[in-house]
C-alpha cells in the first residue's frame, strides 16, 4: 500500500501486517482482512459504495452470504431462526480472521445487541448505529433525517436496538418509488436501471427536506443508497452517513496506521 501524505513533510507508514499481539499466530484462515460482511441473497446490481462491491472499498473483505435469507424476509418477517444464521455467519467471518462485522442491509439493526455479544469484535450492524452519533454531532438540536428501503417496515424496535429510542428523526422511505420497491423491495426481476434508482432515491432525500427543512444530517439506512451520497450532499448541503462511511471508520479502528516516529521538520 502506498504511504499516505500527511502534509509536506510527515507521511504515515504502511499498515501493519504483523499478527496482533492479543492473537496467536496461525489462529486464522485468512490475514490481512479488517471487515466481515454478512450478506442476504440478493442478485439486482450493486454499484461501487455497496458494501457488497468491493471495487469501491478502499479496506479488504470478507462475505458470508446467508443462502435463502433475502431482503423480503428481513424487512418483512425477520425470525429467531434468521436471528441465529446471522450469528453463525458472524461467528464464521471471526473464525476466517474479519476484525469487525456488519451486515448488507441496514434491516439487520434488529439483531445488532445479540450479534455483538456473540463475537469479541466490534460489530456494526447497521448504519443506523450512527444515529446516536449524528445526533451528539449536530448539537443534539434537530431530527436526524433517515432515508430507507421502507419506512413502513423500520420500527421502534430497530432504533432500540442501536440505541436510538429518544433521538427524534424524521424518516422517508423508498417503498413508494417504482425502480426501488419492483426491484430491491419486491425481488420481482434482477435487471435494475441504476439511473432510475438515482433519480429515485434524489427524490426521496427531496422529499424527506421539504417535509423536515429543519434536519441537519442524513442517515442512509439503505445499503443501496452510498452509491448515491455525493449526489445527496450535493443535493441537500447536509452531511450523509452511510454504512460505507461507518465501514471505513471501523477499517480504520482495527487496522491503524504506524505513523513514523519524527516530527515534521
């Protein structure tokens, strides 16, 4: 990996490739990868900024694809039983050497207090997560605006689950939006017209703004939405976090850079 340019006369060293000293070396199947992915079944495209593309990641990898577990069942009529693959899934990408875990679909909040007591990695659900975070980031003033895949579907018990419960937030879901809900919501074909998609989810965060002109930061609950953050940004002039932007986060927490040991001159 290149170094990094910190100014003109201080850079950071490569990242540090040696075992951790909390491990033994051996203890893993595979080295070098800081996230663990898991993944529903799902066969539409994913543009880079999916989580599931990793052309458009800057950090290694895992995916543990959960076979049949698909987006339908996870909005619609999630389960113990869903609940207990997920674990497996998590305990699965640990053992194969992930140091963080999180999931494809920000619908997986619900299982975000039983994932992470499961594995002794930081796990991250959902970007959901971050709304406690935006909420202290912005003054702990306004409502944090929440775009997702269904605004019907996202309960009260998804925003417990990540400790969320008394931030207030404004929400706008995409099951109304044509290209969205026949595609993603409804699994009705695999083709997807990704301009479509855009134009789509620009047009929610419109909506969302119109209908709450007083948020101060946006929430992408939707995986499929960080492709489309610039354009959001760009949009509404409000900062977007995504589970992108939370993924290289937690990249960056367990694979720190070794900064050399000088002073700029």
């Amino acid at each position: 990996m290149p170094q990094i340019q910190i100014n003109t006369t201080q850079t950071a060293d490569t990242y540090d490739k040696s075992p951790s000293k909390k491990r033994t070396p051996g203890d893993r199947n595979i080295y070098g990868v800081s996230i663990g992915v898991i993944c529903l079944e799902s066969y539409f495209p994913k543009p880079p900024g999916h989580i599931k593309n990793p052309s458009g990641l800057s950090f290694p990898v895992l995916y543990h694809t959960i076979k049949g577990a698909t987006v339908q069942k996870l909005i619609n009529a999630p389960d113990d039983d869903l609940r207990d693959l997920f674990i497996t899934a998590a305990k699965d990408l640990v053992r194969e050497g992930a140091r963080a875990i999180t999931s494809s679909c920000g619908f997986s909040a619900l299982y975000q207090t039983e994932l992470a007591a499961a594995v002794d990695v930081p796990v991250f659900a959902s970007s959901l997560i971050q709304i406690p975070l935006v909420w202290n980031m912005t003054g702990c003033k306004a409502p944090v605006g929440v775009l997702t895949a269904n605004s019907k579907g996202l309960t009260p018990a998804h925003f417990a689950a990540v400790g969320a419960t008394d931030i207030p937030v404004e929400i706008q879901g995409m099951e109304d939006q044509p290209e969205f809900s026949t595609v993603i919501l409804k699994n009705q074909r695999t083709d997807m017209d990704l301009q479509r998609i855009e134009d789509e989810v620009l047009d929610a965060a419109r909506k969302l703004l119109a209908r709450a002109p007083n948020i101060k930061s946006l929430v992408l609950e939707c995986t499929d939405m960080p492709p489309y953050a610039y354009r959001i940004q760009e949009e509404t002039a409000l900062p977007v976090f995504d589970l992108t932007t939370l993924a290289t986060m937690a990249h960056n927490a367990t694979t720190p850079l070794r900064y050399k040991d000088r002073f700029p001159d």
